[in-house]
C-alpha cells in the first residue's frame, strides 16, 4: 500500500504491521538465580572470609577501650576513636590517606589476582552468602526451592517462607543496628532501644541501613554485582594478561559432551568437560565460565571447586577450572613461571607507593603532637598604649586535647626584644577538650618601628612530650 504526497507526486511506502508479526523484547526478564551448594578449598575460603568480616564487624562495637567504646566515630563531638587514638576534624590528611590506601591496595589486588575483593569480602558477597546460608536451612537446598516457588503454595510452603523472611529482617534489622552502633555509643544505644527511647534519626538510620541489607542480599543479589557496582565496569582497564582469574581450559575441555566414566575420550574425540553444567548452577550470579572471561564473574571460584569435584568422580586430573592467566593458558605455563610473572613491574610499583604511604601515615601517628593549636589576632581589640608606655596586642589562642587524659600547658612568646604575655599563661584541659584562652602580649616602645612584626608563640605540654610554634602579627601603632 502507498500514499502519493501532492507536492511532489512521490510514492511514499505505508507500513501495515501484518498478522504473523511477533513483537519481541528488548529487555530479557530476570530469571532468579538458585546456587548450587559447593564444597572446596575456594568455599572455604569464602567462609573464612564471612567468620573474620563479621566477627570483626559485629564484636568491635561491644569492645572497650578504658572508659570508652574502642571504635566510635562521634560526629556529635566530631572525634573518631579508634583504641587508643583520637581524631578530630583537622586530621582529615589521614581519612585521605586511607582512601588511597583502600584506592591502591583495590589496584594492587586487582592486578595481581582479578576481583579478589568481590569474590571474598565484599559485604554484598559476605551478606549474600548468609543470607543464602539461611534459605538453604529454612527452605532447603537447590532443587527444593525450585519446586517450591514452581509449585503450589502450601501450608508448608508458606511457613517455611515466613520463617526465612522472619530470619531475614532479624538479621538485616541485627546489621543496620550495630552499623549504627559505630557512630552511637552501642550499650547508650542499646539500653534506649530496649527501654523504648530510641532516637528517632537513629532509628531512621538502624531501618534504613537494614533495609538495604534485606533488599541487596535477600532479593537483588547479583543484580548489585551486574548493573549497580562500577567495579564490575571498569575491572577490564585493571587486568592484563598475567592477572590470575577463573579460567576454563578449552584446550583440555573441548569439545565437551556426557560420557561414562569408563569411557574411552580418544575414540568418543571429547574433551574433559563432561557438560554437566554444574558450574553454571553454582556461580552466584548465573553466568557459564565456560565462555570465557565476563563482566559478570567476580571470581569466587566456587566453579573451580565444583568442577574439581566432578573430575575426582570420573578419574581425570583437577584443574579444568582454575585460577590462571591468559599467558599461562597460551603458553602452558607452570606454577612456578606463573608466580614470578606475578610480581611485574606493574605491581612493584603498586606494592612500593602503597609501602610507602602507609609508612608515612604511620610515622606520621606515632610523631604527632598530642595537642592542636590556633593563635588568632583579635581584630576587635586594637594595638593600644598601657602603663609605662608599653604597647599592647591581644590575641585568642585555641589549644585542643587529643589525649584522653587531662594536661596542662603552658604559652611563651618571642619575636620582637622584650616581648612578654602579661595574662595567665598557663591553662589546665580535660580529655580531649578544647578551649580559647585571651593572651595580651606586651613589648617597649622602643621594641621595633611601627608597622607589623612577625611574631612567635610556643605551646608546650607539661604533662607529656610535645611542643608547637604558631606565627602571628604584632601590630605597633605610629
């Protein structure tokens, strides 16, 4: 059919959508992914992993450190404790060391061994496992979850569904309170949640923060790996041909195919797959290893294991997925070969900046003052004439604890001849408080030439160690 436009007279073609056409989808459905329990060196590495993250995680805000919690980050008071050191704001320098100290170690770990992070201590990993853990008690392993979403909703069925969904937000409830526990004193907190006093930001904070351990490790799961996590985007510009990942041997696998177990590969021309498809039912997010590397694979090697597993069964040798390299793989290399190539100049040079910085940081901590300071003119107060015509400034010095005991300091002056605090210069400071003192400073008339002059004080402790010079202006009229 067509339409002939008047202007031109040209025939222009009319599309008829005809009966037999089908519309198809631009975007395939989710199929929920039910992984396969595995057992291995790899699974159990992962469970290693779970018990020393959590362990840690859930146990550091119950653990004391003298009259304190050990690690709290106060923002009420806006001091971090982290055991025995105090942070304030100003040291800010040692949060931005640590964020490319977790920058560079994710560099390093990724060129060395691919998603080593992903695949062992990732919390959305760590928390889908437990998360997982629970289902496969409550519900039951693989194939009789399938059959229980597939089949009818039974009395059975739905209890022991409730029971994991009861389990679940007790434990996501469990996580989203001790994360807040961090930034709130956990037994303060504690005894108000118990006594129906909790804070209504905090309890905003424990729901939010449990929600989204329910929601990422009950229900989204590897969507998080797949779509929402960056890393999993950008890893690629982090591999290159000597990065250890799960690989498959195709050489040694292809082509695949079911056989018995006394069969005989060379006349049935197979490889040692024996396509039991059985490392696509245990990756956690789905994907077939077997099709090489993928954006999807965050290196778990729960493949490796089950494929190990299946290879002890029909008799043939470990190792048909493993952690290798790409140049390992082309040029069949030996653990030894594969090891040496590791530590390339790449990684070297990853290895000494990261030594570097957090040898630094930590020279840095262990030398600090215990004590800040700030000297701040007081524009309100003019430079003035006193008694025997000396000339005044005055001057509002802050002195900061950050020791957790009290201390006692004392101000001097120099910079200019004759120079000398007049006012108390001498103050006493609770732990890990701070207070702005007044400081008039006098000199002679015959100090200097009118104009303004750089001047010098020193705070020193005289309690512990540590001593700081802070420059100032001394202002002499005309």
């Amino acid at each position: 059919m067509s339409h002939k436009n008047r202007d031109d007279q040209r025939v222009i073609p009319i599309a008829i959508a005809q009966p037999d056409e089908e519309l198809i989808s631009l975007y395939a459905p989710h199929q929920k992914i039910y992984p396969r329990s595995v057992t291995g060196v790899f699974s159990n590495w992962r469970w290693i992993m779970v018990w020393v993250t959590q362990i840690v995680f859930y146990g550091l805000p119950w653990l004391e450190w003298g009259q304190r919690q050990a690690v709290l980050f106060d923002l009420s008071v806006r001091r971090f404790y982290i055991f025995g050191l105090v942070l304030y704001p100003q040291d800010f320098i040692y949060l931005t060391g640590m964020l490319i100290i977790s920058a560079l170690s994710l560099f390093l770990f990724t060129a060395l061994a691919g998603r080593l992070w992903c695949g062992y201590a990732c919390p959305q990993t760590v928390y889908t496992e437990i998360f997982l853990w629970f289902e496969k008690k409550i519900e039951g392993d693989r194939s009789a979850r399938i059959r229980r979403d597939e089949g009818p909703m039974t009395v059975e069925t739905f209890g022991r569904k409730a029971a994991k969904q009861v389990v679940w937000i007790a434990f996501a409830f469990w996580t989203g309170f001790t994360f807040v526990g961090y930034f709130v004193p956990m037994r303060e907190m504690t005894g108000a949640f118990l006594g129906g006093q909790l804070a209504a930001w905090e309890f905003f904070w424990v729901f939010f923060y449990g929600f989204a351990t329910y929601g990422n490790a009950g229900y989204m799961r590897e969507q998080i790996c797949k779509h929402i996590c960056p890393y999993a985007r950008f890893q690629s510009a982090m591999f290159d041909k000597d990065t250890l990942i799960v690989t498959y041997d195709a050489e040694r696998g292809e082509p695949r195919g079911a056989r018995s177990k006394k069969a005989d590969l060379t006349q049935l021309q197979l490889g040692a797959c024996v396509d039991c498809s059985l490392c696509i039912q245990v990756c956690p997010t789905g994907i077939d290893i077997r099709n090489g590397l993928q954006y999807e694979c965050i290196g778990c090697g729960a493949c490796a294991d089950v494929c190990d597993t299946v290879m002890d069964k029909v008799g043939y040798a470990r190792g048909l997925v493993k952690y290798s390299t790409e140049n390992a793989m082309n040029n069949h290399w030996t653990r030894d070969q594969i090891i040496k190539r590791l530590f390339r100049p790449r990684v070297l040079v990853y290895m000494s900046i990261l030594t570097a910085i957090v040898l630094a940081i930590f020279v840095s901590l262990a030398t600090r003052t215990p004590f800040k300071a700030d000297v701040v003119r007081d524009r309100g107060v003019m430079a003035r004439m006193v008694e025997a015509g000396n000339i005044e400034n005055v001057y509002s010095i802050q002195v900061m604890n950050a020791t957790e005991r009290s201390q006692r300091y004392k101000i001097s002056v120099d910079g200019l001849p004759g120079i000398q605090i007049t006012s108390n210069d001498t103050l006493s400071l609770d732990a890990t408080k701070a207070r702005w003192v007044p400081v008039r400073v006098q000199v002679p008339p015959e100090a200097d030439q009118p104009g303004s002059h750089e001047i010098h004080f020193t705070i020193e402790s005289l309690d512990s160690p540590g001593r700081l010079r802070e420059v100032s202006k001394f202002v002499i009229p005309r």
